[in-house]
C-alpha cells in the first residue's frame, strides 16, 4: 500500500544520504532529515503507532527545552507535549513520512508526557523527564 510513497521517497532520501553521512552520531535509526544541531531532543514518530522511545530526557537550558520531531512513519500524527493531560506550548504536526519540526518550550524540571493527539494513537505517550 506504501508503493508511491516509497517511490516518491527514493530520489530525496538518495540526495540527503549524502548529506547525512557527514552528520553521524545523532539519532542512529529512522530518517535521514537534518536535526538540528541544538536539538535538546529528538522524538521519532515511527512505524506500528510508536514514539521511537518510551521515554526521553532534557536538560533545560534556561528553562527552555528544543524538541525536534519528526515523521519515519507512513501515516500522521501530531506530537504535543503535555504535563499531567495539560498540553504545554505549540504542536508540532507531522502530516506524512520526512514532516519535521522544531519547538522551544519553556520547561520547568519535572515529569511531562510525550503524545500524538490522533484517534487511535493512544499508544503514542511517552514520558519525557525534564531535569
Ligand atoms: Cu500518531
């Protein structure tokens, strides 16, 4: 059912690799889009309704924390950062497979949840401890 889309993907994943090969260490696995440099995390939407980990951890800087997201996964889904069921700052939405983003937020230390909004996606809660 991916046929298009794994066709449509060939030619700008072949010109990134490029790219990519020269930026290693960052996320290991997953696409090949640029994280930027001063991403304090990088949340992964991946393939079965899946955050690429169950948790993630930051550092605040100033009580600012750069989450970059983005989409490995051949369907949507919307990555929202939430305290208790209480979503903080913006969303960063993640329409199709290579849709990436980058948010500052403002964080105080303490425990939040990593989620995608999307019916069904419930699976998608991750924790994300701020230090
Ligand atoms: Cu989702």
């Amino acid at each position: 059912m991916n046929r298009t889309l794994h066709r449509t993907l060939t030619a700008p994943l072949l010109a990134l690799g490029l790219v990519a090969l020269g930026a290693c260490g960052g996320g290991g696995d997953g696409s090949t889009n640029t994280v930027p440099p001063d991403a304090d995390v990088v949340v992964r939407a991946v393939d079965g309704i899946a955050w690429n980990a169950d948790s993630y951890t930051a550092t605040a800087v100033d009580g600012k924390v750069k989450i970059y997201a983005v989409n490995d996964s051949g369907i949507a889904h919307d990555m929202y950062i939430e305290q208790g069921d209480t979503p903080v700052g913006d969303f960063i939405d993640l329409p199709k497979r290579g849709s990436d983003g980058a948010l500052v937020y403002e964080l105080a230390p303490g425990e939040y949840r990593i989620v995608c909004k999307i019916a069904g996606h419930a699976n998608m809660d991750s924790a994300l401890t701020v230090a």
